[in-house]
C-alpha cells in the first residue's frame, strides 16, 4: 500500500472554498446586536494645534449616539508605556486623541458614532475643525541635512556592523570605481482589505475584537495594557486577513477608538476606515541611498561603501535594515556600512514586505550592474566571482547557500546566455529589448511559536495556533505537516488560527511563520504519536507490543511495523482501547540557540529580467522574468510559487509604478486612493517562472523550512531596472523608473 506524502507536494488552498465563495468574514464582516458604527474625522494639517472642534451640527443628526473628541474621550494612560506595542520603533508612540497636538496630515481628530455607517459617515463632515498650523518638514531631501544614527536600536534590527578594512582607502586606491546616488520613493501597502476593528460587547467590560492585524497577541496586548483590562477579559480573533504586506503588523487607530467607544458606551462598535484614510499611518519610507564599489580590472571587488538614509517620524525612530546585505552578498575585504534616519511631519513608516532589503539591494544590485559594464565582464560574471561562501558581515558560516545554483540555474532557464552585452543591441521593431539580473538576500528567521494538536476518538485531529495567515497558505502547509505526522488525510486535519484564545505566537512577519508555526506543530503531534504509540503498544495481542518507536511509521490512518508486509492497529482502535475521547498536547518551538550564534540563516534568489521600451514613447513593459529561490525544504510548490509570484509583482511595483507623492506645502500625500497610486495590473504582469533549488538546510530549523513571503520582492526591482540600462543605455537610478526618466 503506498503512502500519501503531503509536505512537499503542491496541495490547494485548505482555506480556499471560504474566499472564494464569501464564507470566510473579515474584521470589517462581523454581525454583532446593536452594533455600531464609527467614522473617523481625519485632520488636515501636518504640523499644529485643534484651535477649536464644534460637534453640535454632528450630535444633531438623529442617529448619531456621540462624537469623541479629544476634549471628551475617556480617561487613557498618559505615558508611552502603555502604547507600546510589541514591534514598536524607540520612541513616544502615537495616542489617538490624546491632546490638541497634531503630528501629521490625517491624524484622527474626532470619531462620530451612530446608529449605522451613513449616518456617522454624514454626522462626520458636519464637525468643524479649526487649526493653528505650524511650519512642518516632509521634503526628506531637506531633513537629511539633521541626519542621525538612532540612538536606540530597535529590536530585531541589526545595525550596520563595524567597518571591515579599510574602504575610502582601498576605493580611492582602485583603477575602476563606480559611486552614485540610488534613490525609492515611499510607497504605501494598499491592501485588499482595509484597517477595521470591531469591537463586540459582551459584559462587564468583557470584550471580543475582531481585527486587521497579523498577530492577534499584539492587539490584546495593546488593549489590555491602554485601557487597563485583564487579558481574561479580552479576545482578539483574526482568522482571515486580506492583505496586509507589514502594515497590519501594529495596532492601528481604528483599533484604539472603536475599544474606546465600545467600553464607553457599552455597546459594540465597529470601525472601518476609507482607502483614503489607509494612507494616514504607516507606509515604506523614503530612501536615499549613496553607494560605492571598486574592483581591480579582473573584477575583484577592493571596495564597498554604503550609506542610506531613511524618514522617520517626529515622534518615533523608525529602523530597517536597508545597508547590511551589501557586506553581505560578496566576498570584499574592504566595506563601510552606515544606516541615518530624519525626521520628518508624517506618521511613523512600517515594515513593508522585506523592510529594508528591496530598497538597499536596488543600491547595491545598481551599482555591481555598472561596475559590470565598467569592467567589461558579464554582471552574472562579475557577481560569481566574487561570490561570498560565508557571513562576512558575522564571520560566520551559512547554514546553508546555494545561491550560486540558483544563478545558474536561472540563467539556463532564461537563456541569459544568447545575450548581447552591449547596451541597445536588442530590438525588435520600435522596442528596445533589455535583459538584466540582480540577486537576493533575505533573513531565514525562527521565532518562538505554541501549537496544540488535539486528536479525537474518531480519529480527526484538530491543530490550533494563535499565529496569522495573512493569505500565504499557512493553514495548508499546518494542515499538510499535521497530517503527514500522523499519516492521516488533509480532510481528517481541522487548522485553528488567529485567535487568543489559541496557543501563544508572536506576529506573523519577517516570513518565519513556515519555520517557526510549523515546527511547533510538528512538536505538538510528535508528543501525540509518542503517546499513541504508548497506548498502542499496551493492547491485547498488540503486534507492536515488543516495537520500539523507531520502527513503526503513521500512514493511512494507522500506527504499523516498518515491515515488507507492515502489521499494525489503526487509530481509532487505539483511542478506542484506551478509553481515550482525546489526546491533547501542546509544545513550543524555538530557535536553537548554539546554531544562531555559530551560524547565519538567509534564503537567496538570482533574478532574471526582460523588458521591452518603447523608443519613442518611453513605455517599459516586463515581458518575462525568471526567479529561482533557495529556502531550504518546501513544504507546498503551490503555495509557494505563489509567494514569490506576489513577491515578483511587488517588485515590479516598485519598479515601476508605487510612488506616494508628497505635497510638501500642505505636506500631505496627494494620490491616496487606487486611482491615482498606481500599482501592477494584470496587463503589467509577465508570466512569471519560479524555480525552487534544491537546498539542504538541517541546522535551521527542524523542518529545514525557509520563508519565502519577502525573498520574492528582494532584487526583482533591482533587475529590472538593470534589464531597462540595457535595452536603452540610459541608467536611472531612481524608482519608480517612470516615462519621464527615460524620455
């Protein structure tokens, strides 16, 4: 009898049948009794003071139960403290409605509720709001002048290591250098669903939320630590996010003034904020970046100088690792690493899907691309040359890197070899055909995560983790390693997520969830097959009476011999036998930490692009692009592909379409809505190949599981904009690269 194998097969969405059919409810979907709506009054100025708010016209509307204002909001902690969540910047975070001070444009400034969404939505715009502005700052060009190094690190983001060598020296010293300045515009998350909370009264100051978010355990904790609730009285659900890309990361405001109203007023209440308002919190910052390579004539690079500098805040010092990986994805004794922030007038950034990598591997991926054709050496050439075989950043080994297979790899597939070197050689009609390539580098993280695996007498097993699926297949691939361990089918695994009341998991971010969720369920039905096992071997006429663990496999529903004809018990005859309605187990996984002080963990990728421009239009399209990824073992090729797939289309975006433009007199972002914020439709998308490597890794994780959420966007851009110098002999280094930089 053959065995069915799920991890490592492509498998559909466990999920899928609820998306697709509207069965699966978002924060924003919730029915409650009673329930409430609120509506946000978002301010208009960067940078003042609320003169004066009139709410009567508001309050006069029939329907609306109250307006909060900063003057009438219930009593909240008034330190930081009590603010902070678990992935918050250094800094005084942000509390909505807490005084008169305005920090930036759209800051909340009132909420109106009412009876339902039109009318507080009406009632809204009848609150007048008067301001004294104040001179403001939003031109990063202008603040970078008041540049520093943050003083407090914040956690989980390495600063720029100590310089090794030395690097002015050896670049001033070498006979073929390139250095310029590589600048990405802000860009804004956009997801399909936007910010919503909604808040469900229950009793006694008992309360159930439903949130956007992707770490139901950082909601409750927000709340329980502004408001001053125990935890018992507080439960967070979060089943389903559609979309989120690192801005459901942290509590948002809507979360704190529907939480607001509700215990106010005692009623449930939802919030749900517009498009429009989705551009009034966090968004990927600004970047200027100022890079330096040199290399002697054969292509050994001597030198590497990266400095970044990124906006932050006034308010918090918002961090991401935007110069580490040019130390780290070459061999080069001489590099210079150095990371500044600036303040300006806007809400504080966050994390954007691989915070920090796409913006400084675009700078370095730019810059070998130009050394390239100053050397007169193939850029795949040039970058295998000088390929890095360990963490010169640490001085560390890689757990593994087979990033130099993946080069190849991607580059027979692609055909870079029937490629002419010389820029403007390729044309077909009036379009310029360009071909570029760029590698990636991003972080293979372990984050503590509990599982629960519970096992009924009928043989279902349920897993339960209180970790996100932000639409990355996580329930597959739980599903998939759960049935696997106890060979059972997919449709006998039932996969809980999203909710408080399940197993601890921090935030679902930084594309540890596989590694770190998965191993925990893999822990959780280890403990569940150990203690079947157990009970199987104390049955009557048991033939695995005298078996030791090591020789019995599950499949099929089934505990048996390892054996040419395998004899053995199913399991429910030994749920059965024992008397048992359940076994239930639970267990915590956690990098090991011997492995993460002796070793470096990354996933790599080597991007493959083709464009085409229009010589006389400027018009870039992305006709093709080939991505091979290693990142270990992989679990589901299904979901996986798709990963890099919405990872490859970000990049594009960066590439070539997201700019949040700022209108820096009113210091206000202009195009906040999906008309105008332009983002890869299907007519921009290329069919996009994906080639996962083969990769051992077995000190990762016990899975040997890499995530795969982010590496898909690092060095996508940075391709394609090398593939465009190519097709047209112009090199902008500035992105979005739209078609007033190529005219």
């Amino acid at each position: 009898m053959s065995m069915t194998i799920h991890v490592g097969s492509p498998r559909r969405r466990v999920d899928g049948r609820l998306k697709v059919t509207g069965a699966a409810r978002y924060a924003g979907e919730v029915a409650a009794p009673g329930l409430l709506h609120g509506y946000v009054v978002s301010g208009t100025i960067a940078r003042g003071r609320i003169a004066w708010i009139d709410t009567a016209a508001a309050e006069a509307v029939p329907g609306v139960v109250k307006v909060f204002t900063h003057a009438n909001r219930p009593r909240v902690p008034a330190g930081d403290s009590g603010y902070q969540d678990m992935v918050a910047p250094p800094g005084q975070p942000f509390r909505p409605l807490f005084n008169d001070r305005i920090l930036y444009s759209g800051q909340p400034v009132a909420l109106v509720v009412a009876e339902d969404f039109a009318t507080a939505r009406y009632a809204a715009s009848l609150v007048d709001v008067r301001v004294d502005a104040e001179p403001h700052e939003t031109d990063l060009d202008r603040a970078r002048e008041t540049a520093y190094v943050p003083p407090k690190k914040r956690d989980g983001i390495a600063p720029p290591p100590e310089p090794r060598g030395k690097a002015d020296e050896a670049f001033t010293a070498s006979p073929v250098r390139v250095e310029n300045e590589y600048r990405i515009a802000s860009e804004h998350h956009n997801p399909m669903e936007p910010h919503a909370s909604t808040v469900v009264w229950e009793r006694d100051r008992r309360i159930t939320v439903y949130d956007k978010i992707q770490g139901v355990n950082n909601s409750r904790d927000y709340i329980t630590s502004v408001f001053g609730l125990s935890p018992e009285d507080v439960r967070v659900i979060s089943p389903f996010v559609g979309g989120a890309f690192g801005i459901g990361l942290r509590p948002q405001y809507q979360l704190f003034l529907a939480v607001m109203a509700a215990l106010d007023l005692k009623r449930s209440v939802r919030v749900e904020l517009t498009r429009e308002q989705m551009f009034t919190f966090g968004y990927r910052p600004g970047t200027i970046n100022s890079v330096a390579a040199a290399a002697n004539p054969d292509g050994k690079l001597r030198a590497i100088r990266h400095e970044a500098v990124a906006g932050t805040s006034s308010f918090e010092d918002y961090q991401e690792v935007v110069v580490n990986w040019s130390g780290l994805l070459y061999h080069c004794d001489n590099v210079a690493l150095n990371y500044r922030i600036a303040k300006i007038d806007t809400y504080t950034p966050a994390d954007m899907r691989a915070p920090g990598a796409p913006l400084g591997v675009f700078a370095i991926e730019s810059a070998i691309d130009e050394l390239s054709y100053a050397l007169n050496i193939d850029p795949l050439e040039l970058r295998l040359n000088n390929y890095a075989d360990t963490d010169e950043n640490e001085g560390k080994p890689f757990t593994s890197r087979e990033l130099r297979a993946a080069c190849r790899e991607a580059a027979d597939r692609f055909g870079w070899a029937e490629r002419r070197p010389e820029p403007r050689s390729m044309r077909e009609g009036r379009e310029l055909i360009g071909w570029g390539m760029a590698t990636g580098i991003w972080e293979a993280l372990m984050m503590p995560h509990s599982a629960r695996a519970t096992l009924t007498a009928d043989g279902k097993l349920e897993i339960g983790c209180a970790t996100a699926d932000i639409g990355t297949g996580t329930y597959t691939i739980l599903t998939q390693i759960a049935a696997d361990s106890l060979g059972l089918r997919m449709e006998n695994v039932t996969t809980r997520l999203g909710d408080t009341s399940l197993p601890e998991a921090p935030v679902e971010g930084g594309s540890w969830t596989a590694a770190s969720a998965g191993s925990a369920v893999y822990l959780a039905c280890e403990k569940v097959r150990q203690t079947l096992f157990r009970h199987a071997r104390g049955m009557d006429a048991s033939p695995l009476a005298n078996a030791s663990f090591e020789h019995v496999r599950f499949r099929d529903g089934r505990i048996e011999l390892r054996t040419a004809s395998p004899e053995g018990v199913s399991i429910i005859d030994v749920m059965r036998a024992a008397g048992l309605d359940r076994i239930e187990e639970q267990e915590t996984a956690a990098p090991n930490a011997e492995t993460k002080e002796k070793f470096s963990q990354y996933t790599h990728s080597a991007v493959f692009a083709e464009v085409r421009v229009d010589e006389q239009l400027g018009v870039v399209r992305v006709t093709r692009i080939v991505d091979a990824v290693a990142a270990g073992k992989i679990i589901n090729p299904m979901t996986a592909r798709s990963q890099i797939i919405g990872g490859v289309v970000f990049g594009i975006g960066m590439a070539l379409h997201e700019e949040s433009m700022l209108d820096h007199n009113l210091g206000r972002f202009m195009n906040r809505n999906l008309a105008e914020y332009h983002v890869p439709a299907n007519a921009d998308v290329p069919e996009i190949e994906v080639i996962f490597v083969d990769e051992h890794d077995d000190k990762a994780n016990p899975l040997g599981v890499k995530g795969l959420g982010e590496i898909g966007i690092v060095g996508t851009a940075a391709a394609i904009a090398n593939a465009i110098f190519h097709a047209t002999g112009k090199r902008v280094r500035s992105l979005p690269i739209t078609i007033d930089k190529l005219m």
